[in-house]
C-alpha cells in the first residue's frame, strides 16, 4: 500500500494525505534536469542526484547514471525510490497494513538456539566479537583492532556492485552496493535498490557482471536479498560481527559503489546509535560521520575487526548538514534477511488493515477532532475492523491499553502480537460514539 504525508498547515483534512512543500525532495537530473557524468563507471552523460530541500531529509543513496523510464503514474514526481524515507519534522502518515510484529522487535537467537531458529534455517550467521590475544590459529587481535588497510583488504571481494536495468532501455538506470551473504548467491542490499522493479546485475571485483534474481525485498527495514547463479563464481562471504557491541565514538568504514566507483572506502566513527530517523523504517538505525555517498546504498558497514555491523541505506542532505550516514544494525537486519531467504517477505508479521494520520493538537483542531489518536483514511476490506463496521472517518484512540498520540505507538504495541492474536481497540466513530471493539490481526505477506 502506498505511503502518505501531511502538512496540517496547508492540507486541514487529514484524510488528504498530501506531503507539505517544506519537507519535500528534489529529484534532479533523471526526471529533470541532467547534470554531468559523475564517475568513470557511470556510461552516460546524465547523472542524478539527490538534493534535499529545506532541513533536508534522509535520503536512499542509490545513484541513477541514466534516464530511467517514467515511474508508474501513483508514484508522484517527488517521491524517491521508497516513500519510506521522509524529511525530518515531516508528520508521517503509515499505510497501516500496519507492518510490525515481533520480528521488527525480537531478534532471532544467532547463536542457534530458541525456537525461532529451530523453525526456519539461519542464512546471516553473527560472529562472536574477536578477543584481545591471540586465537586458536595463532592470529594476533591487538586492542585498537585492524588498521584500515587490513579492513579494506578483508571485507573488498565481499562487498559488490549492482547494477540495475530497465526492459525499455539497453543502458543501465542505476547502481548501487551490495554485500555477500553466502556461496550460494545469496546478495543482500537495500529494497529501495530493487523494489522499483528494475532488473539487477551483480559486479564483482574483477569486473564480472552476472543477471540476479530478487528473492524478496522490505521496504519497511529497507532490506533486499538478490541472488546470482554461482557456477564459476567466487564468492567471498562477509564475516557479520555483533552490532550490539557498538559504542560511540568507534571506528567504522564504509565501504561500497560510490557515485560509479567500485571499492570506495571511506572511515568515519560512530556517531549515535539507535537513532530513530524520522523515516517509515522500523529499525533504529547506526548513525556515522564516515563519507556515504550515492551508490552506496546496500553496503557494508564494518568494524575494527572488519565484521560487517551494518548495512548503509541512507543519509541527510542539506546546506547546513554535513556527514550524517545511517545504516541498519545488522543484529536488527539478520531476522529479516533470514525471512526474506525462507519465505520471500518477513513472516509472522501482524496486519491491522488500515490506513492512519496521526492526529495533533492543529489537524485535530481544525477537523473537530480529538488532539490524539490515529485518524482512518482506508480500511482494507478483507480486515477484521472492517467486518465489524470500522470506516474512513473514524480515530483509533488506544490499542491494547496503550494510547495512541503517533504511529509509532500502534507499531511498538503491534510488535507484541502474532498472526491470530486478538487486540483491543477503543475507536471514536465519525457518529461521536466511542467504542471498543477485539479485532482479529492477519499475517502481511506483502513487501510494505
């Protein structure tokens, strides 16, 4: 379902679900106006990149070095590969299909046991953190970890690019990162890199090019598992450390397919940790100053002992904000990436079946309604609230107790339950009457 913005100042109706000018993006040069080639891997004159206006927003850093076809006509001209990164301050409505459930909040077990991982095969595998000493194979961890050199020297044939291709067209429309999960094939990277439906390539360090299949992608983390045939290929898995175990100030780097150039690796620090970036992302995300740049979306995020800890995915953009990357923790990441591999989307997440705008003191004001609460835009007809006579108009006040002032309420409290589950809602009509109905929460099975 399609994600929806609302700027109360200039849309009073918060069934509107208009975005405000103030927290908008400017797409240039694919769809407007074209600026010069921005690397020597780029194969056209026309690059594009992405500006944001005003405070600026996070943005996915996923580099179009040609013209790609025109969007379906819902996706609107300033909406950037996945609605789910928006502009800080933004009053973010969430198309409540309303994806949560407890594999956003409770991470699979990755040292094998519990009862998660008993019941699908585990594909990410979390290494231990290194200890100072020597290892059993007589290797020396110092306390500072590696030096860049040695990161770069062990992570750079496990972090790959992807090329991306449009059926209209024989140019590619874009690039960005990955990075290998196994000797099976399996890629992992963003889904704003695949869900535009655009045909991926993998590259690899050598220069080869091989086709990829999407296996499954959620827009939701921003996650994307691709896979390549690995006859004849050599596949040189990523070693994935504990991203737990960050703290600030820790040396990060970066490395992926920056602006068109392959093996780019820049260092930073960790900057904050569980940022909650205000974006349609579920995860909190790692924050770094080290340099993430179009092209980069998908890759690796390492530590001082070079074990993969994130997954670069976005950064903020603007006149008066510098060295601002965000990456998803790959503790958080494993789950999903595990689902997405068994079941092709994230399984055992709870769907309400309606979509919301979190009302405020202003947009609640104005329509006559309470200051607090999810107001309803759709009701999906195969949802339970539907069967029992929940319609546009009506506001979601509390779910299991908890009340309801954002989105991110309902989706913490969502995480709580399982496909089957029964949750109380207490619902003002659009007739005046409160009401508490026990509605039935359903599997989502979709990529949003």
């Amino acid at each position: 379902m399609a994600d929806y913005y609302n700027n109360p100042n200039q849309n009073p109706d918060p069934s509107t679900g208009s975005s405000g000018s103030d927290s908008s993006y400017h797409f240039s040069g694919a769809q407007g106006s074209f600026g010069s080639d921005g690397g020597p891997e780029s194969g056209s004159s026309y690059t594009a990149s992405y500006q944001a206006e005003s405070s600026g927003g996070p943005i996915p850093e996923i580099r179009y070095s040609a013209v790609p076809p025109k969007k379906p006509k819902k996706k609107r001209g300033k909406v950037i590969l996945i609605a789910s990164l928006v502009s800080v301050g933004m009053i973010c409505v969430i198309a409540l299909s309303m994806v949560a459930g407890g594999m956003l909040a409770q991470r699979i077990n990755w040292s094998g046991s519990g009862s998660e991982s008993e019941s699908q095969p585990e594909h990410l595998i979390i290494s231990q953190t290194p200890t100072v000493g020597s290892d059993d194979d007589g290797t020396t961890v110092s306390a500072t970890g590696m030096t860049t050199r040695e990161i770069a020297a062990k992570a750079l044939d496990s972090v790959v690019g992807i090329n991306l291709y449009s059926s209209q067209q024989v140019e590619r429309v874009g690039e960005a990162s990955g990075i290998v999960l196994d000797t099976n094939g399996y890629i992992i990277t963003n889904a704003h890199v695949v869900s535009d439906g655009y045909s991926p390539t993998v590259v690899f360090g050598d220069g080869t090019e091989v086709a990829a299949t999407v296996i499954g992608y959620d827009t939701r983390t921003d996650l994307a598992v691709v896979k390549v045939d690995p006859t004849g290929l050599t596949l040189v898995p990523a070693e994935f450390g504990d991203s737990d175990t960050l703290q600030l100030g820790d040396d990060v780097v970066a490395i992926g397919n920056a602006s068109g150039y392959y093996n780019s690796v820049s260092k930073g620090v960790v900057s904050g940790l569980n940022r909650d970036v205000s974006t349609n992302i579920s995860i909190q995300l790692i924050q770094t100053d080290a340099a993430i740049n179009p092209g980069n979306s998908g890759g690796a995020l390492l530590n001082q002992y070079g074990q993969v800890v994130g997954i670069n995915s976005s950064k903020l953009a603007g006149e008066e904000i510098d060295s601002m990357g965000f990456a998803i923790p790959i503790n958080d990441a494993k789950p999903i990436i595990d689902s997405l591999i068994n079941y092709g989307y994230v399984k055992d997440r709870v769907a309400l079946g309606v979509t919301v705008v979190a009302l405020n003191d202003v947009n609640g004001a104005m329509m006559g309604l309470p200051s607090h609460g999810l107001y309803i835009t759709q009701v999906d007809a195969s949802s339970d609230l539907y069967a029992q006579g929940i319609t546009r108009g009506d506001v979601i006040l509390t779910a299991g107790g908890v009340t309801l002032t954002q989105n991110s309420d309902l989706l913490k409290e969502l995480e709580n339950y399982k496909p089957g589950d029964t949750i109380e809602l207490t619902i003002l009509k659009g007739t005046g009457e409160e009401v508490t109905i026990h509605a039935v929460l359903h599997e989502m099975t979709s990529n949003s």
